[in-house]
C-alpha cells in the first residue's frame, strides 16, 4: 500500500531564544541516568575504543589543570559525533586515564560549538540539554558577536576544552576529508594572540579527532535490509534482484534516484555523462531553483549560498525577535504562515544539496570494506530521502558493532604566531594542511590497525 511522505504542517514560530550557556552539576548527574538508554539507541551495545590515548588523555590533562588552552577539532562524518564524545568526555575518559596512572584537575568535559539551525529543529529536551551542558550556537551565515565573544572567553577562560567541527556540517563519509572550513585555525589563532597579548605561556592547542565505526555479522544483515527498502522506493521487482551482483544492485539504485532528479530539474540525462558530472548538474539546479523562488542572487561559493539559503529560510519559519504571536493580527499572521510554508519547501532542495556535494564517491564492490559498504548504502538511501524531501533528521543509521575514537598529535597555534604575524593567509593555509594530514593519519591509523 501506497505511504506518501509525511509533510509537516508548517507555520510561523516565535524566535528559538537559548539561555546562556553554563555547565549543571544537576544536568550532567541526569545525563548519566539518562544517557545510557540514549546510547544504547543510537549504538545498541556497541564498546568504544581509544586508541593513541596518550595523545588525547595529555591534551585534556594540560588543559584541565590550566597548562593549555584546548580546542578538540572532531570529524562530523556520521551526525551523532556530539553526542558520544560528550558521553566519553564526561563518564568513559576518567577511566582511561585512571588506567595510565593519571588523574585529571577537574571532571572532564567539552563545550561544543554548533549551528544556531541545530536549536530549531532538535526540539525543547535537545536545547535544554545542549544549554546546560555549556554548548553554544553560533551563526553561520550571519554576523554574531554575541556568539563569538561567548567561544573566545570560552577558550580564554577555560577550564574545558572547546569543541567543534572543522567541516562544518556531517560530511558523510569516515575513510575521506571532502572538505575543512577554516573557522577552526582562525579562531585558534585569534584565542593564541589574544593569550600572548595577555602576557600568558599557555599555548593554544588544536587536537584532530576522529570517530571510525566498524561493523559485525548484524551490520551486514541491516545493510542488506536497508538496500532491499531502497530497492522497494525505486520500484525495483521483487526483492530488487538478488542475483544481481553487489555493485549492479548499488548501480540500478543510485542511477533511478538520479534520473528521476534530472526529470525533477528538467535536465536531460546523459548517460555518457560521468556521474559526478551529473550529479553536479542537479546540485547547481536545485541550488538556483531555491535561489529563484526566494528571488535572490547566487553570490559567493556553493556552501555560502547554501548556508545562506538556509538562514533565511529559518528567519521565516522562526522569526528573528518575535517572542510572541498571540497579539499578531490575523491577517498578517496567516501571510507570515504562508512565508514558512513557503520556506519549508524551499529548503528541501537547500538539503538535496546539501547531501548531494558529498555523494559524489565511487560505487564500493562485494570486496570494498564492510564499513565502507554500509556507509554507501547509508547514503544511497539518505538519496532518496532528499529526494522524497527529507532531511538529515530522517537518516537511516546501522548501529555499529565497535567505536573507534583516534586522536592525533595537536597542532600547537601558539608556536605558529611568528609566521602567523608575518603572513596571516599561509600560515592559515599551512595550520589547515596539517589539520588535513592529521585526520588522514587517523584514518590510515584505523585502517591499518583493523586489518592487522
């Protein structure tokens, strides 16, 4: 039977207001009674390993005790990142520790940074918990220096490390580095000038880490599940052909949802055409179709467009320093409804780009690893979800058998400030190449050490 997509019935909010970020004693007791059957839904029973601990227990260590100012750089591949290393951080590292004869100076934790679009769309539990575990929004595509005044005391102050994404957004995939923003050194640069301007020794330290799931006999039986219901979307006979080939299977599915986003956009499919060129081709279509129908120019990079698209669709459906409706006329209030609506439909093709920048990988083979595998698959279907209209909130995750966490070497910014002074822009460029090699290092490390 025919279950059409469930669309929202979207109308025009008051602003999402966040109070200000502090750390609850109280919070973090219920998160540790609460936090266990919260991970068990996101990862089942699945252990988590540290590995190159010495490098991520010194860093915390130094920063904890006031030796170091910290900033953890984490990959944001899978979506959940966040939420497991602020359950590692703050219940799992201690132990650790404990186990190579250290103690920490304090309770460790992280305060994360994330996008001000997280706060709308988590929900009131998800904010409450994000505030009062000290997280802070900040903006992407508009001037906050209210947001950025709050991450560089965070940092000048101490006493935790502070913790976000270099990619600056989920990318999709675990063995690759499809892009770094370079918000991070930036801001590290910045905090260390502002530390020896203060006349302190305290170094600014950049700690890459990255977050490797691995898979067992159960994950290779979801994956197969998963397949089978992409299959049943597209429209594929039977159970989508089980004598086909692994990578005949992939093929067929990623090729249906792409023609059909071609027929969406009015492109004429080329099958001489590489994929990522096609794929290209719809990416640069939705992002001017939602250009067009909010009648703005397309300035800047794709990702600024994107994000820019997508800030000024949620100034509609939550309305920047609208603490209320109720006194609204009537009239004007069913015009802002409308405008939400409006801006609801827009950003489903703001999120076909969003995901599409990052699906333009190679189809895996029946040898390609069992990781690997799921993830495309993961991401064939998140294809049609967007497709469909939804969003990342909608992502089907195979919960994995083992968590692997992999630091490397921080980046010591304080050390860089002589050539920062000299020449801003290289010294921006080379601090990013390093930050690039590191998560390269994390995952060959990974990779090597699960073959072994």
């Amino acid at each position: 039977m025919y279950k059409p997509y469930k669309i929202p019935a979207i109308t025009a909010a008051p602003d999402v207001r966040m109070p200000e970020p502090q750390v609850s004693k109280f919070v973090v007791f219920l998160l540790w009674i609460l936090g266990r059957f919260y991970y068990f839904i996101l990862y089942g029973t699945a252990r988590i390993f540290l590995r190159g601990d010495e490098r991520l227990i010194d860093s915390f260590r130094r920063a904890l005790a006031g030796e170091s100012r910290c900033i953890v750089a984490f990959r944001h591949a899978n979506g959940t990142e966040p939420q497991l290393l602020t359950w590692f951080f703050l219940f799992l590292l201690k132990g650790f520790a404990a186990k190579r004869g250290i103690r920490f100076a304090r309770r460790p934790h992280a305060l994360f940074v994330y996008g001000y679009e997280v706060a709308r769309w988590s929900g009131g539990v998800t904010r409450f918990f994000m505030s009062h575990l000290g997280a802070m929004p900040v903006y992407h595509a508009k001037m906050d220096n209210h947001g950025m005044s709050r991450i560089y005391n965070a940092i000048l102050e101490g006493p935790y490390p502070l913790a976000l994404a270099p990619e600056g957004q989920v990318s999709y995939t675990m063995d690759a580095v499809p892009r770094l923003e370079p918000g991070v050194i930036r801001i590290g640069f910045t905090a260390a000038e502002r530390l020896a301007g203060k006349g302190s020794n305290c170094p600014l330290e950049i700690l890459p880490v990255s977050i490797h799931f691995r898979y067992g006999k159960r994950g290779k039986a979801a994956m197969e599940r998963l397949l089978q219901k992409v299959e049943k979307l597209i429209g594929l006979p039977g159970r989508g052909g089980e004598e086909l080939p692994f990578i005949d299977r992939l093929r067929l599915c990623r090729e249906g949802i792409l023609e059909l986003n071609e027929s969406r956009y009015r492109l004429k499919s080329d099958a001489s055409l590489a994929w990522e060129e096609r794929l290209n081709r719809v990416i640069n279509a939705a992002l001017e179709t939602a250009e067009r129908m909010l009648d703005i120019k397309g300035e800047g990079d794709l990702f600024s467009r994107m994000y820019r698209l997508r800030q000024i669709c949620w100034d509609r459906i939550y309305l920047p320093g609208v603490e209320s409706l109720e006194a609204m006329p009537r009239l004007e209030r069913s015009l802002k409804d409308l405008r939400a609506g409006e801006a609801w439909y827009i950003t489903r093709h703001q999120e076909m780009v969003d995901f599409c920048w990052y699906f333009r990988v190679p189809l895996p083979t029946e040898e390609t690893a069992l990781h690997n595998r799921i993830e495309f698959v993961q991401n064939l279907w998140d294809f049609a979800n967007r497709t469909m209209g939804g969003a990342f909130a909608d992502r089907k995750s195979i919960i994995p058998r083992k968590i692997i966490i992999q630091p490397a070497g921080v980046i010591n910014l304080s050390a860089r400030l002589p050539a920062y002074r000299e020449d801003k822009k290289t010294a921006i460029d080379t601090a990013m190449a390093d930050l690039e090699k590191a998560y390269q290092y994390c995952i060959n490390e990974v990779n090597k050490a699960e073959r072994g």
